[in-house]
C-alpha cells in the first residue's frame, strides 16, 4: 500500500493531466448540449360520489384500473383530443405517471414535458380518457375529474452541473487506477523489501550494468 501510495504522489502530474481532461471534456459535453428544462402538470381523480358505483367501490376503481391510465386505449384517446399537437399514443405514454394521493380515493396524473402548456394539456387530456375508459368499462360514472391540471412546475432536469463534477471526478478514479495497475505490474524494484521471500531471507539483487 505504501509503494502504491508513493507512486500515486509520483505521477501526480499524470493524474493532474487526466482530471483536467475530464473536466474539459465535461465542460465541452454541457456546452454543446444544453438540457431543456421540463415541467410537470398534474390532474386529480377523485371517486364520484353520489353517482350509482354497483358493485364497484371506489378504492377498487383506484387501485384495480389505475394500470389504464398508460394503456394504449387511454393513451390514443387522449391523443384524439390532442390531434392538433401532433402526438401519438406512444409519445404520451412515455410523459405520463400516475401515483395514488392521501386516501384509496385519489388518484394523481402527471405528465412531464419541455412545454409547460403541452404537460397541462397531456395530463387533462389523459384524465379524461381515463374517466371516460372506467366508464365504459364499468357502466357507469364511477370516477370523475376533481381537479383539472391548470399549472405545470418547473422540474430540475438540467444536469449541466452534475456532469461538470462527475466527469473530473471519474476522470480522477481512473487516472488513479491506471497508475495503481501499472504500479503493481511494473519489474522495477521500488525497495529491498520487495526482494525478501520470508523473514530473514533475501534473494540477490544484481542492478543492471550502466
């Protein structure tokens, strides 16, 4: 570990070189290739008391037919109420997630998009489809829209600085590892203490002619 140490300080310019490398590469990488800022917009589903649920519970609705909110004939109908914008049903899939709120009752929709006003329009459009999918499905209005998306929050998707900081960082790692192997593949002797086999014993050490 020592011999390992002492080379590491050794090559220090060597390691220095690659983590400015990777930090210039990294650099480079940001700069021609700026990341967009996305946004979220998120639709509330609630179940639709007052009308007549049969033998369907309003949890059951939430957790038994939320996997519709991605499937294809959800997605496709909220890509007919879109068909202005130009996305398909597979492209709204891809923007859409769902998660549960407080209670077995709520049920959330958010779509994430570079376009705020798209993110709004996609998790409305999808909140509908779902609605009028259950619908069909069960007979009856057993859910309904409680709240329309009508804002969309910026998401901090801009990993411009992360990659500024990983790419010397691993630069660093590797430089490390590239001089710890060839240190402990080299034939160069470091010390007499490489030499000895046991304790008391020492092979010859004949230098090379000059």
């Amino acid at each position: 570990m020592k011999q390992v140490f002492l080379s590491l300080l050794r090559n220090k310019l060597l390691i220095i070189l690659i983590t400015g490398i990777g930090l210039f590469a990294g650099l480079l990488f940001t700069a021609r290739r700026p990341a967009a800022s996305q946004y979220d917009a998120t639709a509330a589903l609630s179940v639709a008391f007052g009308y007549d649920q049969g033998q369907i519970s309003g949890s059951t609705v939430i957790s038994h037919y939320s996997a519709l909110v991605t499937s294809n004939r959800v997605c496709e109908y909220a890509a007919s109420l879109l068909e202005g914008e130009g996305l398909t049903g597979s492209q709204i899939r891809r923007m859409v997630s769902i998660s549960e709120g407080n209670s077995s009752y709520v049920l959330r929709i958010s779509a994430r998009s570079t376009s705020p006003r798209l993110a709004i329009m996609v998790a409305n459009a999808v909140a509908e489809g779902f609605v009028a999918q259950v619908s069909v499905m069960t007979g009856n209005r057993t859910v309904r829209v409680m709240d329309a998306a009508v804002s969309a929050g910026i998401v901090d998707s801009n990993r411009s600085m992360s990659i500024r900081l990983l790419a010397p960082a691993a630069a660093f790692i590797i430089a490390c590892v590239l001089v710890v192997l060839m240190e402990m593949y080299t034939r160069t002797l470091r010390s007499v203490k490489q030499c000895v086999v046991h304790e008391g014993e020492l092979l010859a050490v004949i230098p090379l002619p000059k």
